[in-house]
C-alpha cells in the first residue's frame, strides 16, 4: 500500500540520482515500510536502493524482503556488501535464504560468513527441510537455577543486547540441558531475591529439533507462547522458535495448500511477484496431467457408446452426474486435508472417518438424487425429452447420483489419508484431482447402472 | 494426542466417582492439557469434570477449549460456576464467547458479570463483528514518558500482576493518546536513569480498532510484533491485541477459506467436534445449490441433442471439454483467492489480474488444446472412434479447449474480485462453483466451435 504511494517519487529521485534524499527519506521508515518498498522495484534497481542504507540497517531491512527478492539481490550484491549482510542477519532468516539460493550462491555466501556464524549456518542446515531445527534460532538467553531474579536480571543487562528476543529466557544446567522456560516479566514481578528455580510460570514444553512445521505450529497454538524452546533427544536446549516466523509459516502452509487444493503447484514467491512464464510453469503441469486424466473419460465414452446410441437420453445427464460426484469429493478432500492440517485429525483417524464419511455420502447422495429425480418426473416436456420410460430414466439417475456422491465422498476423504500414508503431502488431493478420478468412475457407475435399470426398455 | 491416551483411565476415574485421584491428576497438568482432554468428553461429562478443578484454574482452562464447547458448557454450569468463570476470563476471550452464544443464554451471562466487567463487555461487544475491537484486552500496562526506566520497572513491578502480556507497555499522555509502545526488555536492558520517552525501539505501530480482521493478521505479519495497539481515530489506546490471538485467527482464516474452497459453508467447529446433523447441513446447501446450477448443463445439452444424434462422437469429448474448463477456473480462483485473503492483492488491481489471466488462460488453453488434438489424430483406432473427419473432430476438440480454458480460467479469476466489491467472502467462489459454472458455458461455447467447424460434414 505504502510502496504505491511514494513509488513515483522514488521513481523521480532514482532518475535524479539524487542519493541524499533517497538516504534521508529512507532513514526516516521503519524497516518493514522500507522493505515493502524495495519489493515494488526491480532487481537492478533495488540493489542500487539497496546499497544507499546504512550498514546496520541494510541487514534488518534485507530480512522483511519476501524470499525470492532476497535470493535475487544476493547473486547482484558485490561481495564486501554480502559479507556484511550475511555476519549481520539472523542465523533463523539466514538458514531459510541458504537453503534457498542456487548452489554455487550459497558456495559464495558460506565463504562469506565469519569462521562463527560459518558454525551455526552449517548447523542450522543440517537439520531436515521444513523441520523445527530449520526455524530456529541460537540467539536467546539463558540462565541457571540458582541465580536471585536480580542476578539474573543484571545478566540480562549485561548479555541482552542484540538477542531476537528477551521476551523469554532459559533455566539451563552446566550442561546446557534445559530445566524450564521463563517469563521476562515474571523476573521483573517477581521479589528481587527470589531465586529462580523457585519462579514458575506454567510448565515446561519444548519442541524436539526433528519436529515438522506442522507441528511447530500446532504447538504454538495450543500454548498461546511467544518463544518455544527446541531440544535434541537428551532435553539439551539447541535454540528458540518465535511466534513471528511461526505466524509466517502458519500463513505459507495455508497458502500452499490452498494453491495445492486449486490444482497446482504451490508457488515460492506471490502471485503478483511471479514471472509469468514461472507462472505457467507452476500451472500448466497439473492441468496436463489432470488432462490425460480426464482422457480416460474419452476411452470410458466410446466404451458405452453402444449404449448411447440406443438411448441419447442418457448423454444429457452426463455432465450432471459426472459433476456431482467432483464436487463432493472436493469438499470431503478439503475438509479431510485441512484437518490434518492443522493435526486435528491424524493418521489412526481414517477408520472413523470412513465410516462418517459413508453415512455422509449416503445421506448426500440420496438427497441430491431426490431432488434430480423430482426434477424430471415433474418436468412440463418430461415424455418429450426423455420419452415414454421417463420414470426409469429418472429411477437411473437418482441410483447413478447416489453411486456417484456416495464414491465422490469416499474418495475425496480416503486419498488424503493415503497421501499422508505414503509420506506425500495430502493437499495433492486437489479438489480437481479428486473430480477427475471420480469423473472416469462416475461414467462407469452411471452406465452400469443404466444397463442394469433400463435393460429390456431402452437398452 | 494426550486426550486419546489418557481417556480410558478417566472414563474409569469418573464412573467409579474417584474425585479425588481426578483432581489430583487435573492438579499435575497444564492448562492446555487439561482443555484438550475436555475436549474429547461429551457435555454432561466435561460439565462433571469442569467442577472439580479449583476455582482459578477453572477460568483459564475454559479459554484454551474451543468455542462450541464453551457454548455448551456454559449453558450447562450452575450459576455460582457461571459467575466466577466469565467475571475471571480474559476480555478479549470472553467477548468471543458471548457474540456465539444464543441470545437469551448471553442475557444470563451479561447479567452474572460485575459492573466493572460489564462495562468492558458491553465496550468490546460494541464493534463490528471480525473487527480489531472485538480480539483486543485492555488488560494492558501504560506509562507515562517522563517515568524514568527504574520508575517504568517498578510501576509495572507494582501493577502488571495478572495482567494478560507484559511483553510490551505502552506510553500514553494523561489523556490516554497513544505516544509510543516499549517491549519490556527495551526497559530492563536501559540505563534506569533513562526517561521513557528518551527510549526507542523501533516506530510506533498500531491498528484502528475498526480494522478488518484479515487486516490485522496482515499487519502483525509485515511488523513481527508479539503485541499490537488498538487506537481510535483520534489516537486514543484502547486497548491491544496479542500475537496469539493473531496465530488463532490467521489459522481459522484459512480453514474458513479452504472449506469454502471446496464447496462448503465454513464449520464452526472441528470436523469431529461437528455433529453428523451439523456437518450435513453445512455440506448439503452448497451442493444443492451446485446441483441445481448443473441442471442447466441438462437443459443446455437437450438444446444440443440434434447436433448429438447427427454426430454422436462429439459426445465422447463433453467430460474431457467441462472438466478442463472446470480445473483451470479453480486453479485461477484459488490462486487469487488466497492472494487477496492475505493482503497481497487488492480490489484495485483486477484489471492488472484481467489482462495477466487473459494470457495465461490463451497459453493453458493451448497447451491443453494441443495435448488433446495429437491424442485424436494419433490414436491407432482414430477411424473407427472418430469416422473419418476424425481431423475436423481434433479441431473441435484443440479449438473447444482454447476456448473453455481460457473462459475457466477468466471466471475464476474474476469472480473473487466481483465477490468482494459486493461485499462477499471471495472464498465464495468455490472450485466447485466456479466448476459449475464453467460446465454450463463450456458446453455453449464446445457445440458453438462444433457447429462452425463441423457444418457440411457430421452437421
């Protein structure tokens, strides 16, 4: 919003090279507006804006850039500007940028860090992608058991500065093994000389360095915390997750199941700050496959056309049918896969969830049926249209939609759990995943049907 | 997970009235704990179990269950329980509450609340629904810009007990207008003699309180604040807004939208938390509704029947032609969807998404037409399925494809925009609806193409 405002002006001061009030007009925002800024503008010009901050706030600024924008002006940046960068940024946002860039940037931008920083990125990407160990960071505080709240809160003072956050510090033994998590505030409300092993705000929970994203955000959410520790299997505190980048992943998991849902591949950056052609590729794939897919309704039509050429009638209902049975299996598939989700429901939940979802598709099936069945028997033209045998056409498609839902549901509810069963994500069963693979067996469903109620009369 | 394995143990506990091993073993867990195990009982029991935990913890432990089973529960407590539970739980929480609740079932509630909390109530309760006013607590702490940062530490020492983040405070003038924020760290690692408002940590943030709550996922987003203050237009601090509430509401946000998405109206509840009734209330209207739109696909195709009794081959392409048309336009409608769900696109920029949707859908169509024709003029038995215009029959089907693609993929990207400048969800325009309505104009245009392609040969 702001970035559409003073674009223009920005715009005229670039042309300008007026770089004193571009360096003042950018001294005077916060490092977010900054970065919404940069990202209205292209590479070369950015890493020009860039390059006019100061150095300590180049780093802040650089880590509110969406991803793909930092990727980009790493490989434009000269190498004295990435070291700075780099040594400056938080070693959580520096792990998401590293495992990111091109190989032979990343080469680059290791070579870059100091021989400590060099340490801890090497660390933080060893952990799995998508894993708790990947969004932390080693940035906190931590103090011992037997220190006063005053001792430990002069520690603070002395050891805080520069920290990601002090909204949490760590009670540790000699071993660095992980005893509770506190409060900053309960340090400043407590007595003075209280010691802190004796301070308790609610128990301890931590997240083992091996957890999956899904997980760090579920647990966020059930705690309502703003830091959570991250452990190894021995309880040894490893680094610290903040609630910040844990609304940033909730928000990308969300988008990237949504997109997944829509029948697509899930993009890296926005959809206004993808290249078309990126664009094209992301989408054209699945529509592809979906296509060849969607080819075997073909084969299935010419298999019946026996059929149809005996009663045409039965074409009409085709893309009524065939519908049907993709739109309730794109809602079972989006309310099966959003449960999972957001771990509501698990892996052992798939018997419980087959049973409901067979009386749900039954119940659906026999109300959508009814009322195609009412439809045509009380249709003013129904002998016109579809003849003397109205009732057993009308019988055919009620039986045929039921068949079709009842499979559409099943369908929809059951693949998500097998996904997830196969180590793929659940969110692949896109609603026009699921419409397709029902499209082909609806027509099945919908022929075997009509043979079976119409033989001796049309067929 | 907790909730499934202890079950079976305090199933045991409560049939054999074991009250006191019960609440010890409610003692021993934490809050969350103890709602996520509440929350696999049905009402009458967790009404049995919600009694024996003591009176301060009872409060707390109702915040962390889900809002449909604080309905019930509420409207199953005795009113003494009624009293001490809403005049403990935090505003922000409790105005969640009684917006759900039945009217005359809030009238009881308002009534139990004492005058201080009833007035906050009615406050809270005052703004529109979704707003930033109703998550907001004005449990907060603020002080004064002149208090020294000693000073600053010991008001809050004194004040902040119970209250509900002391993460960040806030420095207001004596008529309450909003000057800046401090995190509660900035404040113990200054210089005690500092002045407060010679403290800096970054610009002032804040959200007016009528803000769209979307807006304020978004906000908390760009800033990666864990607090955020609420202001009216005149700048007054009305109260502030907590990161975790922000994580919930981002969370029930998508799954809204994914549910939508898929064709549905969005639960209340989880998917097991709904009742069969329920579930089949929320899925049945959507897809009666889409059964209806498809029995236009009936109409239109009796419109067409001559064309199919003359050329019945074109009825082998009707599934692949709708289903293409149908997988594009939730592809496009998903994608925008999400983009202007979190902010990244606006109303304003629809004719930008126009044109850059116009190319896409020429290029998919294209792509999926040409995939298609070589399918038809390649196929071994391409004589004996499709006659021998089987290259007029290609035609139709690549030139049919463009068309439904493009026209897919146009709907479905326009209509989110159309929904929300009419005030709208655009989560409305669901792949299945969206879907629907290609399938009925997907036919149009297929025997359109059909008839200029095929007329003097098959028609």
């Amino acid at each position: 919003m702001l970035g559409n405002l003073v674009r223009p002006d920005i715009q005229a001061l670039l042309q300008n090279k007026d770089w004193k009030t571009l360096r003042e007009a950018f001294a005077e925002l916060d490092p977010p507006d900054v970065a919404e800024i940069l990202e209205e503008f292209p590479v070369q010009d950015s890493v020009v804006l860039f390059r006019l901050l100061p150095r300590d706030r180049a780093a802040e600024i650089f880590e509110y850039l969406p991803l793909e924008q930092q990727t980009r002006l790493v490989q434009s940046l000269a190498d004295e500007q990435l070291v700075n960068l780099l040594n400056e940024m938080a070693p959580d946002d520096r792990t998401r940028l590293l495992e990111e860039l091109p190989p032979e940037v990343t080469r680059r931008a290791l070579a870059s860090l100091s021989p400590d920083e060099l340490k801890v990125a090497r660390q933080l990407l060893g952990y799995p992608e998508e894993s708790a160990g990947r969004y932390m960071t080693p940035e906190y505080i931590s103090i011992r058991p037997d220190m006063t709240a005053a001792e430990a809160l002069d520690y603070i003072r002395q050891h805080g500065k520069g920290r990601e956050t002090l909204n949490v510090v760590y009670v540790t033994d000699e071993k660095g093994k992980l005893l509770d998590d506190l409060k900053l505030s309960t340090l400043v409300l407590a007595n003075p000389d209280t010691k802190v092993k004796d301070l308790n705000d609610g128990q301890l929970v931590s997240i083992p360095a091996t957890a999956d994203r899904e997980e760090v955000v579920a647990t966020f959410e059930k705690y309502d915390q703003v830091a959570l520790p991250v452990t190894d299997s021995r309880g040894v505190l490893l680094g610290i997750i903040t609630v910040d980048d844990v609304l940033d992943v909730a928000e990308a998991e969300a988008t990237e199941d949504i997109q997944k849902l829509g029948g697509m591949e899930a993009l890296q950056a926005s959809y206004l700050g993808s290249s078309f052609f990126g664009l094209m590729r992301k989408r054209a794939g699945w529509l592809t496959v979906l296509l060849l897919g969607e080819m075997l309704t073909t084969t299935a039509m010419s298999y019946f056309e026996g059929e149809l050429e005996r009663a045409l009638v039965l074409s009409l209902f085709i893309p009524l049918i065939i519908s049907s049975g993709g739109n309730s299996g794109s809602q079972a598939a989006s309310l099966i896969i959003r449960s999972l989700a957001v771990r509501e429901l698990g892996l052992a939940d798939w018997l419980r969830v087959l049973r409901r979802e067979f009386a749900s598709g039954l119940v659906l099936g026999c109300i959508l049926g009814s009322i195609a069945f009412l439809r045509v028997v009380l249709w003013p033209w129904r002998q016109e249209l579809y003849g003397p045998h109205y009732m057993l056409v009308a019988l055919t498609v009620f039986l045929g939609l039921v068949g079709v839902v009842l499979f559409g549901t099943l369908c929809g509810a059951m693949l998500p759990f097998l996904l997830r069963r196969l180590n793929f994500d659940p969110a692949t069963a896109s609603a026009p995943f699921v419409a397709t693979l029902v499209d082909v067996s609806g027509l099945v469903i919908y022929f075997t049907v009509a043979s079976l109620v119409l033989r001796g009369t049309l067929l």
